[in-house]
C-alpha cells in the first residue's frame, strides 16, 4: 500500500533528525579536547537586526581554570548598542573607546563605542574548571551591513597562559588554524534563516532530497568513523 505523502515526509523527518542525532553524538564522542574552540552562537545573524550572542568557552586543561575571558568588539564595524547579561558568579568590565566615524542612530549620535569585554570570576572557586564549559552572553545591534564580524578574545588560565582566539577562518580547503576567532556570519534582511526554514517547509518534498541529505549524512558518519580509527592510531 502506497504511504500517504504526508506520512512519508513525517517518517523522513524522523530518520533525517534521528541520524542528525547519531553524526552529533559521534562528532562529540570522537572530538579530541584540545580541539574544542572558543565560539560564538548563533553563527548567523540578520543584518540590520539586534541579535543576543553567547560566547561558548570551553577549559582545555587538565588541572588548571580559566580566570578571565576577553571579547573584542570589531573596530571596523562598531556596534552602536552593547548591552552584557548578568552572569553568576563572574563580573563584567566594560571598554570603550572614541569611534573614529560617529554612528547615527535614532536616538542620537553615538561618538563612543565598546572597544572590550573582560569577564572574571568573583571567587576562585567559581572559575571555569577543566572539563567545563561557560556561556558569557550580550545583546547587540544593529549589525552592520557587512558579510561578517570577527570577535577576537584572549583566555587566560590560572597559571598565567594566555589563549588568543585571534586567528582568521581558513579559505575553503585550507586547514583550520589552531586558535580561530570567533566569527558571526550576516545575512542580508531577506535571507533570514528562520524566513527561509519556513518557505522549505511550505514547499513541500517528494523524498529526493531528503534522501540526498541522508546519504550526506551517512558519509558523515563514515568519516567520523575513519577520523575515531586514525585517533585511536595516534594515541597508540
């Protein structure tokens, strides 16, 4: 009996996001802890909108915590609103400076622009531990119209070793750098994700892409499989 195609798109969507699942858990499990990076979520934002940011920082080590954490704000593209969540635990320490360029805005013109963020923890029992991982989170806008902004940050350890996230993403092809800076992609107003999710759904499927993506997904989980037996050969 021929399935009903809403059925079938149901039943796609399951096993899309069930094997989504497995790649993710596989990634995780297989991912070596220096490889963790310190990150900036959502990757993508509209420009022209605000947009909150959590910067995801990982503890790379094994018996030392990380006492510090220090976002850089593009100087090229200056935001003109910056506004940090409170976070347990952690204190916040804001820098401006003089915008070389005023920006206007429509409650005025702004002549002075956040240069950086520095986060460090009240106490010393409540910085960040090996094996752990913080989100420090602020609210900013409105983007720039630019296809991206870099936010450099430095994290410090409580031996004194200084991590500079500072490096730029890798050309396509080319290798990652070790210490990548965060980057948030901008998309133009009519590119919104959350517009163009919602046009796919309308637009229905007859199952060749979804088969399309779960062959991609099945090569993934090949990949990460080959990547597991090529550590597990290092480490050997």
């Amino acid at each position: 009996m021929q399935q009903h195609p809403t059925t079938l798109r149901r039943a796609q969507r399951l096993a899309l996001g069930t094997l989504a699942a497995v790649v993710a858990a596989c990634l995780l499990l297989l991912a070596a802890p220096g490889w963790a990076h310190v990150t900036v979520n959502p990757r993508e934002a509209v420009q022209g909108g605000y947009t909150a940011l959590s910067f995801r920082v990982p503890n790379e080590t094994d018996d030392t915590s990380t006492t510090k954490v220090e976002v850089f704000l593009p100087q090229e593209h200056p935001l003109a609103s910056v506004s940090v969540r409170p976070h347990p635990g952690w204190h916040a320490k804001v820098v401006t400076k003089k915008l070389a360029k005023p920006l206007s805005t429509d409650d005025g013109e702004v002549t002075d622009g956040v240069y950086s963020i520095t986060w460090t923890p009240d106490r010393a029992k409540d910085a960040l531990q090996p094996g752990q991982y913080d989100e420090f989170d602020v609210s900013v806008g409105p983007l720039p119209e630019v296809s991206s902004l870099t936010f450099k940050t430095l994290q410090t350890y409580s031996d004194g070793t200084v991590v500079r996230w500072i490096d730029q993403p890798a050309a396509a092809g080319q290798p990652e750098p070790e210490h990548p800076a965060p980057v948030l992609t901008l998309l133009p107003a009519s590119a919104d994700p959350a517009s163009a999710s919602a046009g796919s759904e309308s637009d229905g499927s007859d199952g060749t892409a979804a088969t399309a993506l779960v062959l991609s997904i099945v090569a993934l989980l090949l990949g990460a499989g080959a990547l597991g037996t090529s550590l597990l050969r290092r480490r050997s």
